[in-house]
C-alpha cells in the first residue's frame, strides 16, 4: 500500500491575461485565421504560503510551540531575565541589568538577532510561554535556579528542549559558533 506524504503548496498562479501580450505583441493565429492576444500567467513562490508551510511543519502539535528553523528566525536569542512570582525584588532589578549586558555582549556575536524580554511585569510563566510561542530557537534565562554566574540556555528543537548551564564566555561562544553555522 502506497502512503503519500504531508504536502506543502507555497506557490501562486496568477492570470495576467492580455495585459503583457499586448505590450510584446505576443498574438498567435487561430484556427480560423484570426491573430488572437496570448493568454499570459505566471507561477511563482508566496511568502504568506512560504512561512505557512514552515509553521506546519515545525509545529509539534504535543508541545504546542513553534520553533522557527535558525536562518528565518525573527530572533536568533532571547534574554529572559525572571522575577520573583508575586513581586519585583532586588534580585530580579540585578537579573535585569545582568540581562543587559548580556544582550550588548550577544549584539557583537549576532548583531540584530537578540530579543531582550523584559516584560517582567508577566508572570514567569507567562514569559515562558510567549516565548515559546515566538518560535526563538535560543533562550537564555536569567533566574533564581541558575547558579551566579551561570546561565541557563534552552536550544529549542522542533520535538524536544536542551537545556544547558554554562557560564558567559562559554555561552557567547557556543552560541557565536552556532550563530555563524546557521547562516
């Protein structure tokens, strides 16, 4: 038995009619004898159906997150500096400054690919999952279970989440490195 696979169509047709035949005087004879204008068209790719078929296919419908591939990635990196559940602290103000320059040191390794998320008036969790939902294939948090100094970098794959805690110099390396491949 024969299956056939999950297809994508990502491309449009579209009717020009007489308008380009006129200017080419492109005009064939019938069968009547009679030169009649060519019917034009032409097919080509659609963005629209182009990023449709990207999310279809790099959607896990289990996890429910998208996870865009690297190289059309609205962002490379996202920064999550976390805050306290119910209210803002001291720790949480040093998590966002700590996030800061982070960012700056990311912009030298992916210069405009780096999402600082700052909304630190959601909840965590409410964080988490937009970015789950914007599809970065990189996310940094900044955090209460992250040991000082130390980061917590999740690799977003299409069915599964790495998750790695590293220290700034080996988290700007790795993600240099990464960055530099995917392009």
């Amino acid at each position: 038995m024969y299956s056939v696979p999950a297809l994508f169509q990502v491309a449009h047709a579209f009717v020009l009619g007489t308008k380009y035949s006129e200017v080419f005087k492109a005009a064939f004879t019938d069968k009547d004898n009679q030169e009649k204008l060519c019917q034009m068209g032409c097919y080509g790719i659609g963005v629209s159906r182009l990023l449709q078929a990207v999310i279809e296919h790099g959607c896990s419908l289990q996890q429910e997150r998208l996870v865009w591939p690297p190289a059309i990635a609205p962002y490379y990196v996202c920064v999550a500096p976390l805050k306290q559940a119910k209210y803002q602290s001291p720790e949480s103000d040093s998590w966002l400054s700590e996030a800061e320059e982070l960012c700056s040191a990311l912009q030298q390794v992916c210069p405009g690919e780096v999402l600082l998320e700052d909304r630190t008036y959601l909840s965590v969790g409410a964080r988490l999952r937009a970015l789950e939902l914007t599809g970065c294939p990189n996310v940094i948090i900044i955090g209460q279970k992250t040991p000082a100094g130390q980061y917590e970098l999740r690799l977003q794959k299409r069915d599964t989440v790495e998750t790695h805690i590293m220290d700034k110099s080996c988290l700007l390396d790795f993600l240099a490195n990464a960055y530099k491949d995917s392009r």
